[in-house]
C-alpha cells in the first residue's frame, strides 16, 4: 500500500532565503503518516482510543534539492519492514508540477501501549496486524 499526501510550502516553514527549513520535514513525515494510518483503517484516533502509539525511534533523511516557497510537494509513503513491535515507514518527497525529487526518508517505530511500554500488535490487536501486513503486501 501507498499513500500519497499533498503539502502546500508555506512562508513560515522558509528561511530568509525561502528554502524549506530542515526542521520542518519531520512534521510533513507525520502528516503523510497519519494520511498512511487512515487509509490502512487503523487511525490516529483510533490509536488514541485505544491507547496505542508508533512512538518514533529513529529518523534519516537526504536531501535530494530544496523545496522552496511556494511549491506544492507531494509525499509518498509506504511501509518497510515490520514486526509485531515494531514498523518502519518510507518517504519520498517530490515536487508536484516537475516531479523532480526532493528527499527521501525513514522513520522506524516501536508500538507502544497504554502504560507508554512496548506493545505487541499481533497480541493484543491481530485485526490491526492483519491490516499491517496486508499494507506490507501491496
């Protein structure tokens, strides 16, 4: 599975050159998580229900070229490797109108549970696991 989240570069995520700062692409990352989440059918808010959290761990990204205020980007994000504990998330981050790259990334999550302890899906949400690995497949 694949979703594709759009993003809309705004002034106040520029520096004074109008280059998208590097601190804002982690918040555009969870963004195009949350948009992976609800379409895989097990939502933000559904997380939050239940108490269950992908709490990142770890973080890489490279830069390919700058995105620039204004552009439209469009961000790609389909799941990596994966285990009842544990998911890794991939991005790709491209300029809407010319397609051409501008990064790509990682983000490696540990399920966490109610008590912000690890978490085993398979365990104790095997429907939500099915939904995983089905998302793995495609």
């Amino acid at each position: 599975m694949q979703t594709k989240t759009l993003i809309e570069v705004r002034y106040p995520d520029c520096d004074r050159m109008g280059i998208v700062h590097h601190a804002v692409y982690p918040v555009w990352y969870e963004m195009a998580r949350m948009d992976f989440f609800q379409e895989l059918g097990f939502s933000f808010a559904d997380m939050n229900a239940v108490g269950v959290n992908p709490a990142m761990v770890d973080l890489h990204l490279q830069f390919k070229a700058s995105a620039t205020y204004p552009q439209t980007l469009y961000i790609l994000t389909r799941m990596g490797e994966f285990a009842p504990k544990k998911l890794e998330l991939l991005y790709e981050t491209y300029d809407l109108l010319s397609g051409t790259p501008i990064n790509i990334a990682r983000t490696f999550h540990i399920w966490t549970g109610p008590d912000n302890k690890s978490f085993n899906v398979e365990e104790n949400l095997p429907h939500i696991f099915e939904k995983i690995k089905n998302a793995a497949a495609k």
